[in-house]
C-alpha cells in the first residue's frame, strides 16, 4: 500500500508587498483552498495557464513557499517546523524552469557533485551518486564536459542529475521543458517518464503543455 508524500489541506497563499492602506491595493488570492495528497510512487501532472498559481503550489511542496493559511505536509513533516527544513527538502527536491539557473560548475560530473560536497557526503558516496544520477538521465558519457556547450534539453536533464544526486524521494519540475525545443522536450520527458517507472521516484510535472 503507498503512503501519501505530499498533502496540502486548505492551502491558501497570497504575495506580500501590497499596501492595505491604498484603496485596490490588495493582495491576490494566488492558491485558494487547495486540498491535495499526491502517493509515494505516482506521476502527477499539474496543468494550468500562466499566471494559474501553478509554480506557487510547486514551491509550497518543499518549502520555498509557506503557505498563508492551510497546511502543507511533506512525508507527514509540517513544512511550517524550521527545524526540520533540511528533512524537507532532502525529502522533495526541485527542479526549475531555466536550467542555467541551477548549473554552478563549468564541468558536468562537478556540477551534480555540487550539492552532496555542500553536505558533506563522503567522498566515495559522492562519486558513486555522481555516476548513478547520470546514467539515470542518459548523460554519463557528458560527465566531462562543459554544460554550457551542450543543448538545453541535456543541460534540463544535468540539472536533474543535481537534484538527483541528493537521493529524494520526490521530484517536483516547474515547467521544466518552456524553455525547449520538441528535441529537448522529448528528451526531458523521456527522462522523466524513466525515472517514474525504472527508479520509482515520485515525480511532480508542472507544465502547461497538454502532451
């Protein structure tokens, strides 16, 4: 029986920076009421316009965003407790819509290695995630190249190899495709699809492309 990974009850969120006491200026109402339980295991597609809230929800779920009211749990963790952040997000790792936003060094195998070096994993541990995340995306054999020489759908899937690399349990993408080519996004998605079936990670998939 799967176990439920990401639960929103209620949620609601609206952006700060509006000034009560100018009369129209209020605050959107971006996310109302959102109830959602996404299981352990499952591929989740959230589709919606721009503009539909749709990148908030994704940043409610490993605690980017806290939610104005509701709730939001994260493997039965309320992403509202600081002290358990970290938990959080080594729970649901996030991957964006601009991947050259998200890659940090000027080779592949470095890049993925990043996150892991920051939290201290062991040096054999780093090499073997390393390996592992990048054969998951079909990109060992870029593992020494330059990221900014290679096309936007093998960067997209660099930057899940990073994400990759820290072992989550659950993968959100937030438009992770927008940027691409029909080349790229075949490729992405693939990976994505491969991951879902071949690795039994939960994946979340924000977009706004019907297909």
């Amino acid at each position: 029986m799967s176990s439920t990974i990401v639960k929103t009850e209620g949620l609601t969120f609206s952006y700060s920076g509006f000034d009560s006491s100018i009369p129209g200026d209020v605050a959107p109402v971006v996310l109302d009421g959102v109830d959602l339980e996404i299981e352990e295991g499952s591929f989740v597609a959230v589709l919606g316009h721009n503009g539909s809230g749709k990148s908030t929800l994704a940043k409610h779920m490993n605690a980017i965003l806290l939610p104005s009211g509701g709730k939001v749990w994260v493997d039965g963790i309320d992403t509202t407790d600081e002290s358990r952040l970290l938990q959080v997000r080594s729970t649901v790792g996030m991957v964006f819509q601009n991947p050259d936003n998200q890659i940090v060094a000027n080779v592949v195998e470095e890049d993925v290695a990043f996150a892991p070096e920051n939290l201290g994993v062991p040096p054999e541990e780093i090499r073997a995630r390393v390996d592992e995340s990048l054969k998951m995306v079909g990109m060992y054999e870029f593992r020494e190249h330059a990221p900014h020489l290679l096309s936007g759908g093998q960067k997209q899937r660099i930057a899940i190899a990073g994400v990759l690399a820290m072992k989550p349990r659950c993968i959100v993408l937030d438009e992770p495709t927008a940027m691409l080519d029909p080349r790229g996004r075949a490729e992405v998605l693939q990976a994505i699809r491969c991951l879902n079936r071949e690795q039994g990670v939960t994946v979340v998939l924000i977009t706004h492309h019907m297909d």
